[in-house]
C-alpha cells in the first residue's frame, strides 16, 4: 500500500473519531455527537475512631455493604483515639475535603453545629424506613437532637456502672438479717456501697475509687436530688453549694476522703486506678462498657457490674458517640443509604462483638450478640436498664473549661487534709463558675482554683 494511500485511511479513522464536521472541509453537514460519562462505584470516606477490634467491626460493615451494593465503595478511614479524629475531621474540612459520614462524641455536636459541618439526618433515615420510635435507645436520640431534629444517630450508648471485683466483694454479706438480698437488678444504696468498700478494704487492698470529675460526682449529686448546674441547656453557674447538691456531695466524700477505703492522690498518681483494679487491689471503680474487653483480657480477675449507689433515686450519666453526615457530603443520598445500614441490626450485632460498643439499636443490645452470656460480667444487662437512669451533662462552648476548672477543685474536695467550711469553699467554686460560663463579666479573669 502506498503511502499516500496509508494516510488517506488514517486520516478518515480519525475524522470518525472527533467527528467529521470538524476534521474534514469535505462536508458541511453537522453530526450529532454524544459525550460518553465513564461509569463506576460511588465512593464514600467513613471516618471512624476506637481499639483495632473496633476498627475491624467497621471494615467488617463497609465490607459487607459493597457486597450487598457493588454500586457504592465505603473507604474507612481510621484514627486511635476520638482527639486524632477531631484533628483530622478539623484539617479536612478546613481543605473542603470532609468524609461524607464520620463517627463523632457527644461533646462535639456543639462544635460540628456552629461550624455547620453536618446536616440532619431524621429525614433522611425516615425516608429510608428506620424505625425511631421502639427501635433505638431514646436517651441517644435526645441527646443527638437539636429544635426537634436529629443531627446525628447514636450508635454506641453505654451508661456508668460499677465495675467491682467479685473475689474482694461478696454481695451476699452486705444485707443486715431479715434484709432483702442485694442483686444487681435491685441495686444498692449508698450505705451499702460504703460497706462494700469497708469490707473490701483490707492490708493493701482498698475498697473503691471515684475519681474527681463532674463525669463521676454528678450521679451521686442527681441521685440525691441536687443539679450541679442551673440549666442544663443554658448554665450560668455550678450550683454545688447548698441544700440537696451540698449534702449529696458531702455524702460522697465522706466515703473518698476515707484513707481506709481508698487510696491516696500520690497513690493513685504512681498507679492508676484502673491499673490497681486489674491487679487485684482495689474492689471497686466506676467506669463504662467499653472497659469491659480490656478487664476481660486480664489474668485472675473476677469482675461483674452493679448499678450506681443510690443516695435517693437511681441515677447515672453515660457515654455517646453518633453517626454525622457532612454538609458538603457530594453523596448525601447514598451516605444515608449506608448510614441506614450502620444501624440496622445485622451491622450492629459485628459492634456488639467487640465487646467495646453497647449499640443504640434495641433489638440488638437485648440480645446474645451484647449481652454474650457465660462471659464476664455476668450482670451484663444492667447496662441497658441503667441507661433509663442517665442524665445529661451541658453541652455548651464553655463547659469543656468549666469542666477542668471543676475537677481542680473537685480534687481539693477529695484529698485536701480541712475543706471545713465546706459552704463557703462551695460557694466559691459557684462564683467562679459563674465567671467561666460567662466570660465577658470577668474582672479580672477568674481563677481555676479559689480559696474561699
């Protein structure tokens, strides 16, 4: 073939290609052209936070979504701890470039709504037939909720409980004669609790720890019918100092400022509490259901669960991470599809495994999958009645400094040698608070640590 003829033919191919009216002064007849949009997946970016077994459950989830869907690819992107994932959420919505659903605390609702990272999400999963009304624990939707809509969905919901060493702690010694026995579905009061820490309290072995943070004393403070602030959606003031907060309070440290029950400041800070409680020396702490594997993981300990002492009626606070989907998600229909999935029961029974993650959805948290009988804590159920029992703590910009200051002063409360007058330091704490809340009437800039 010549030459010539050889371009000829290239030269037609080509003119096929980028269409004829553009390569060829041979034709003026206009041909219709049609762009072609590569298809494939969808991808979304999941953002979640936890222990490696933790992690894997999510893999798990997206893994089996993409098998269910091979439309829709759920790349996780996986941090250690919730203060890596605020980071990287905070960096990646500053590039624009935000995960279209990332798993996020309580405590950050305040942050993601003022900078209106995350859109309501109620809508969306009634669309998709969730079920709010019996399905889900309702303290987690309240808490995730804001002027009556939805702003993430709660998937982890676990409330305080007490973690206490059954070798050190013998239930069945605490009742007087003729008192009815104490179980962990009936519960204890707070005089109990305290000779449970006085039995348990022996050589080096000490009955209990509290530690001092609001997270911890407010139960006790709820319990005997005092508030630790004014208003829980718009606080102004800690109100420790007088009548119910005041005597729930001094009820409590009547017990944590024992050094026969309990171990020192300089004790606790050489060894943690948690640490003592592993190895067999101290009976009792408080804590949530995620501390379970690692308690599970230790060799010769004996652990089980008990509500929260009650001084008056049971109370309790809890711990709660939810679900969010980021405003400028490109892919908010299909993000919810997935997010319906992450709560439905067959994904929340993988969480439930772990051990770590007490799921929001009912039928699951009622079942073997969570409840995983002939393991310890025998009493796993007590998790899901107490959480009937929990209070909120604020949520507003100035808590976490409020929060802080308090535990400064609370660990005075706990470890000083005289706190006496008791009021009137209380009532200095509440001064101070007053000025944390509301920042703009400090003159001059309050102190962490009054001294009445």
């Amino acid at each position: 073939m010549s030459s010539r003829r050889r371009q000829l033919i290239v030269s037609v191919l080509a003119c096929s290609v980028f269409a004829l009216a553009s390569c060829s002064s041979a034709t003026k007849t206009p041909v219709a052209t049609k762009t072609v949009t590569p298809t494939g997946p969808v991808l979304l970016t999941f953002a979640v936070y936890g222990p490696p077994q933790v992690i894997t459950a999510y893999t798990k989830i997206a893994a089996d979504y993409h098998a269910a869907h091979p439309g829709t690819v759920v790349n996780v992107r996986p941090f250690d701890t919730h203060a890596e994932a605020v980071a990287a959420l905070q960096k990646s919505v500053a590039d624009g470039n935000p995960p279209d659903l990332f798993l996020a605390d309580r405590s950050d609702l305040p942050t993601l709504q003022k900078d209106n990272v995350i859109q309501r999400v109620d809508d969306l999963l009634v669309d998709r037939k969730v079920d709010f009304g019996d399905g889900y624990q309702r303290d987690g939707l309240e808490a995730f909720s804001s002027d009556s809509s939805l702003l993430c969905m709660p998937t982890d919901v676990s409330p305080m409980v007490v973690f206490y060493n059954t070798n050190l702690v013998d239930l069945t010694t605490l009742a007087g004669p003729g008192a009815p026995p104490v179980t962990a579905q009936k519960g204890w009061t707070m005089d109990l609790f305290t000779k449970a820490a006085q039995l348990a309290s022996k050589g080096q072995n000490r009955g209990v720890y509290v530690a001092p943070d609001l997270e911890q004393v407010a139960p006790f403070i709820w319990s005997g019918g005092g508030d630790i602030v004014d208003s829980v959606t718009k606080p102004s003031s800690l109100t420790l100092a007088g009548g119910s907060s005041e005597s729930s309070l001094e009820k409590l440290l009547e017990l944590v400022r024992n050094p026969a029950y309990t171990f020192s400041q300089q004790q606790i800070a050489k060894t943690s509490a948690l640490q003592r409680f592993k190895a067999g020396h101290l009976a009792m702490i408080l804590g949530y259901h995620n501390l379970i594997p690692q308690l599970r993981a230790q060799q010769n300990l004996n652990f089980d669960v008990m509500p929260l002492p009650r001084i008056g009626s049971p109370a309790t606070s809890s711990e709660m991470a939810g679900l969010c989907i980021s405003k400028a998600s490109q892919q908010t229909e299909k993000t919810a599809n997935f997010l319906a999935y992450v709560v439905s029961d067959a994904a929340q029974q993988i969480l439930a495994e772990t051990g770590y993650v007490m799921p929001s959805n009912l039928d699951v948290v009622n079942s073997d999958d969570f409840l995983q009988p002939g393991q310890m804590p025998i009493n796993s159920s007590i998790f899901s009645a107490q959480i009937r029992t929990s209070r909120p703590l604020p949520d507003v910009d100035a808590w976490p400094k409020v929060n802080a200051a308090a535990s400064n002063w609370l660990t005075q409360l706990f470890y000083l040698p005289v706190i006496d007058p008791l009021d009137d330091r209380l009532k200095a704490y509440d001064t101070a608070s007053a000025l944390l809340f509301n920042p703009a009437t400090a003159t001059p800039s309050p102190t962490e640590t009054p001294s009445p």
